[in-house]
C-alpha cells in the first residue's frame, strides 16, 4: 500500500495552557508542548498571571508550535467556569483586554497571535447564545481580522464569526463528552470528562477519520472538525494526548498547526 491510500487527512491539537497562578501550577505545560501544535494562553481573567502568560508564549516559541489567545470570564476563584451575566459592551471589552495583554508578550518576541478561543463558561455561552456570541465576534475583527476563531461545529460563535466574515476553525472534544445536540455535557456533571487514554484515543480517531462521534444519549452526531482539544490539567494528560497522538499517526493522520 503506497503512502497516497494510508493518507487520512490532517487535524491540529490544540490544547488550553498557561492556566498556573502566581505559586500554584496547574498541568504539565512543557510535557504538553512537546505534543500539541496549537496553544491556548490564558489571558489572565479564568487562571494565568502576566508572569505565566509570558513563559507560556516563549515555550510555544521554543517547541514551534503556534500561540492563541485562550480568553475567559473574570473569575479566578471559579476558573472561569461559571457564566457572568455581562453586556454586549462588557463582553466586548473584556475580549479585547485579554487579547491585548496577551499580544503585548508575543509582540515583545516577535511573533504574532494565530487564533482565539474562549474558555470554559464563556466558551460554551457562546455556542448557544447569539448575543454573547456578537460580541466575542466583534471583538475578535476590532483587534485583528486575521485571527482564526475556535468553536464547536454549528455553534452560535460560528455563525457570528462567518457573518462578520471571521475565519471559523470548527473543533471536537476527544476527552468530553457530547448532548444529542453537539454542545458539550457541562463540567458539573459527573460524566462529563473521560479519562481512559484508549477511550479518548478511539473517539479521536473516529472525529477525524469519519466525523462522528456517539453523544451521551447514543445518538451518532456528524462532527466534522478541524482541531482537536486536549486537556492538560486532566490526570495523566500527558499519557492521554500520547495515545492520541499514536493513534491517529498510526491511522495516517498528519497533525499540523493550523494554518500551515
């Protein structure tokens, strides 16, 4: 068999770091560097510090991969997983401060900014709330049109995002699981995360290779993705995102950054 038929087309691995405070660390973000090809820096408001936004952004230098901005709510205690009620001017502006703060460290080295994602509450706000969805949207063009934006496939960011004529980067979750909808199953409930590396390995593979994956319900949802997410501040991450990356090579996949 000739490398042509082994070919199963590419998918990116992102994965959400810079998410340690001041003395307390939080994943494995070198470990985690040496996998992926897409960084999601926190910005400051769910987790991160100025200090830990800078050494995350010059180890995602340092390993060649390419550096996002990883936005969130501003809610330390609650790392960002609890929804806000905010207006569309706050939303706004609260997208630009943390995107601000963060290109000011790639600017110092000299590199630029790839894409945005929004984390946790606001992430998943977003993919069913067209007002919430605006805003970030509109925040994302002001600052710099060129960014690529990363949401789940059908979501309200995406349509928000290609309205105003945003490239959308449609992403899948290996290790989360799936409403009969296509959104996430929230944190808070205790099936939420699966931590069984051959698991998340599997589902990964059938994302990318057949674009479905089975929701909590049994229903087969399409899922057609572009990137995947990989936690790293779940246990053994790093063996998890290990067994995905095996997987899928060994499938024929090629994993790249976004955009190349």
């Amino acid at each position: 068999m000739d490398m042509k038929s082994q070919y199963k087309g590419v998918i990116d691995l992102n994965c959400d770091l810079g998410e340690s405070f001041g003395r307390y660390t939080l994943g494995d973000d070198t470990a985690m560097m040496e996998l992926i090809t897409s960084a999601n820096v926190a910005c400051g408001f769910h987790a991160g510090d100025p200090v830990v936004m800078q050494r995350t952004v010059s180890l995602a230098i340092a390993h060649g991969i390419n550096i996002g901005a990883h936005p969130g709510y501003p809610d330390l205690q609650g790392f960002g997983r609890r929804t806000l009620s905010m207006t569309q001017e706050e939303l706004r502006a609260m997208i630009l401060y943390q995107l601000g703060a963060l290109q000011s460290f790639a600017r110092t080295i000299g590199v630029p900014l790839r894409h945005v994602k929004p984390h946790g509450a606001l992430y998943n706000t977003a993919a069913r709330d067209e007002r919430v969805a605006e805003a970030i949207a509109q925040a994302v063009l002001d600052f710099d049109p060129s960014l690529m934006l990363l949401t789940l496939p059908g979501s309200a960011l995406a349509q928000a995002a290609r309205a105003l004529g945003l490239r959308v980067i449609k992403e899948g979750f290996a290790d989360r699981t799936y409403q009969a909808d296509g959104t996430l199953v929230p944190r808070s409930h205790p099936n939420a995360l699966i931590t069984d590396a051959a698991t998340v390995a599997a589902r990964a593979v059938r994302m990318v290779t057949q674009h479905k994956v089975t929701a909590v319900t049994g229903e087969e949802i399409s899922m057609q993705v572009e990137t995947l997410c990989v936690h790293g501040d779940t246990p053994d991450a790093m063996g998890i995102t290990q067994a995905v990356r095996q997987a899928l090579e060994g499938t024929g996949v090629r994993i790249i950054p976004l955009g190349r």
